[in-house]
C-alpha cells in the first residue's frame, strides 16, 4: 500500500551495488530549499556523513537528503570525506542546486570506504525530475538488517497538512540526540528556528527513549524538511502531529530490534525529575537481564528492582515505597503466589510487554521508553555480520 510524500517533494530509490541487489540509494527532495532541522549522534567516531549534514543544515535550510545505505562510511580517514563531500556534491548536481543544500546520512558496515565507481554511475543516473513521491519505496530504500520498512504519517489538526516519516534501526540502537536514520517531511509552512525547536522537543520524547542494544550508532541522524506547501499551521498541532509519527517509528524500531520477538515498554512514573524517571527507565530497558526474562515469558521483578537499584542511590528511593507492575498486575511489594506468576507469564509471553514501576519521591516527573527482548537471534546475527 502507497503512502505518499507531503506536498513539495519526490525521490529516486535505486540499486547500485553497494552490497547486493537491494535498494541502497535514496534521495527525496523538496522543490525548493526550505526549513530544516538535523540532530545527530555524538559518538567521537561520527562519520562522514554526519560532520557534513551537521554542518550543512547548521544554518536551518536543506533542499534534499540523500541515504546511501549497506555502507557506513565510518573510519574511512579524509578518503571517507572526499567521497562523502562527492556524493553530496552530484546530488546537488543532478537537482540544480547548491551543494550545501544537500544532506547525507550512510548505514551499514563500519570501516569500508564507498565503491564509488559505482556510485558515481548513480549519481549520473539521477533523473531529473525526480520520479517519485511513495514513502514507502523510501523506507525500503535504506534499509540494512531491518525485517520491515518503517513508515508513519499523520494530519496536522484541520489544516491539511501532513507529516510523513521513515526510519531505519534495529541494531546499534542507544541514542545521544538522536538515533538510527529517520528522515521525516511536512508541507507545513515554519520557520525554521521554530521547527528546530519542535523537532529537539519531539525526538527528545521519543528517538531519544529507544534503544535495542546499548551502543549508540556512529551515524545517527534524525532530519525534518518543510516544504511549506500546504501553508501556516497551528505549532501546538503541528508538534502533536509529529510527535504521533514520530513515536510511531520509535516502537516500529523498538519491535524490529535484531532477533526481537517483544516490544518492551517502560513506563517511569513519581520521579523526582525528568532525568531521574528517564535515567530509571532506560536502566530497565535496557538490562539483559530484564531483556532475557522477557524473552522467557518469566515474571522475574526482581531484575526490575536490581535496574532501579543500580541507576539510584538510597538518598533518592525508598525502596519499601517503590512499586512495580507487569501490564497492569502489582508484583512488588504486594507479591503473587505461584498461581498468579504462572497466569502472568501468560501475558509476558504476548507481543507486548508493559513494566510501569513508580518511584514514589513524592515528585510528579514520567518517563516512558522502548526496547525489545534478547534472543539468539540477535546474537547470530551479529556474530555473522560481516562474514
């Protein structure tokens, strides 16, 4: 099923042979420059591609995003950034337009520059127009391990406006301001100062609070265009509209993690701050000791409480007050007989898990954040990687 593109823009997905036969050239473009907005990884190993994007959408402007994916171009030395610098630069050709209105962002296999033979040919296939204007093709276009293309869209309020997103992830997933690839358009009209403020506000709540592994990605990149085609919006709306697709790509990641059979969802409530319920939750969600029960369908709350226990001091909980649920079901303090643990492990062995523990400081601060379980399946996936 088609999901089209907002109004202003158009893609070109293409093979060209970075890795196999699949789609590893992406480019969506706006008719014109119009307002952006980036946020990236802060790894001290950031790639090519992201020093370049970064420094290209610096001044809140960007006419097109071009994703090459199955190559990270990452430790690849001055040589990397020639060619990433080269990519940006036949794109912005192909479109007639400045180099720095084009961004970039690469995933796939770390240490190996691109084959540029090969992608120079791309480059020069680029058709002008750009034929596309399918989200979905998009999504597919930068997939890596993924097992499904990642898409979301929404209306803004009344206005017509749309809000459309796709995204790549399911490994090296713990972000630092941002994570995976995302690339979301809107033909609403903003400026951009403002839509870089609702864009940080929204992935803070959301890219920001999944994570799949614990290792935050080299490439990181999480971009928004506007093309302002469809006219003024209401902000308030409009930050409502993109938190729905962008929320959405968070759980489709989260559930796509590498060898993932459960979406985890951990809910942080009467913290005593923002930092301290999103610092609680992540703790939770990502030990692999909670990760591996949850894969077994094994109510064991007592991980939960040794994740709250190490990303707190006996200063900030009391942990007689503290109380745990699975779903909705209290194991802790109030606890289960082996009847109700074995009827719990019912629902743990559904799709969807919810672990919600409440802090009790006395404070009123919630944080809600999104994983998977850990299987086999992610091991051998990784260990296999590249050979």
């Amino acid at each position: 099923m088609n999901l089209a593109l907002p109004q202003g823009f158009r893609a070109h997905v293409a093979n060209v042979g970075v890795k196999d036969s699949t789609h590893d050239f992406t480019v969506v473009a706006a008719d014109a420059p119009c307002a952006a907005a980036g946020v990236f990884t802060k790894s001290s190993f950031a790639g090519p591609s992201v020093l370049v994007s970064r420094q290209h959408v610096a001044d809140g402007t960007a006419r097109a995003m071009v994703v090459i994916s199955k190559n990270a171009n990452v430790a690849t030395g001055q040589q990397g950034l020639d060619d990433a610098h080269e990519v940006v630069a036949g794109v912005a050709a192909a479109l007639g337009c400045a180099a720095h209105d084009v961004l970039i962002a690469s995933t796939g296999v770390i240490g190996r520059t691109y084959p540029m033979d090969r992608i120079r040919a791309g480059l020069a296939a680029i058709p002008s127009p750009l034929p596309g204007t399918d989200a979905l093709v998009v999504a597919h276009g930068i997939m890596t391990t993924d097992t499904v293309p990642k898409t979301a869209s929404a209306t803004v309020g009344s206005s017509g406006a749309r809000v459309v997103g796709v995204a790549k992830g399911v490994g090296m997933i713990e972000p630092d301001m941002a994570t995976m690839i995302a690339m979301v358009f809107t033909d609403a009209s903003l400026s951009p100062d403002e839509l870089d403020a609702t864009f940080r506000r929204v992935v803070d709540r959301t890219f920001n609070c999944v994570s799949v592994d614990t290792d935050t990605s080299t490439s990181d990149t999480a971009v928004i265009l506007a093309s302002g085609a469809a006219g003024a919006v209401d902000g308030s709306e409009f930050e409502s509209a993109l938190f729905e697709v962008c929320r959405s790509l968070t759980t489709q990641i989260a559930r796509d993690g590498e060898g993932a059979t459960t979406l985890i969802e951990v809910v942080v409530d009467q913290a005593a701050s923002p930092e301290q319920a999103k610092r609680v939750a992540k703790a939770i969600v990502n030990s692999p000791l909670v990760k591996t029960a949850v894969h077994g369908a094994d109510p064991n709350w007592g991980r939960v409480a040794m994740a709250v226990g190490k990303s707190t001091t006996g200063h900030e909980v009391d942990q007689a007050a503290v109380v745990i649920r699975f779903g909705s079901q209290e194991v802790y303090p109030a606890q289960l007989g082996d009847a109700g643990l074995a009827a719990l492990s019912q629902y743990m062995a559904g799709d969807d898990v919810r672990i919600h523990v409440s802090l009790a400081t006395g404070g009123s601060a919630t944080a809600t954040v999104w994983g998977c379980d850990l299987t086999d399946g992610y091991v051998r996936i990784n260990a296999d990687y590249t050979t």
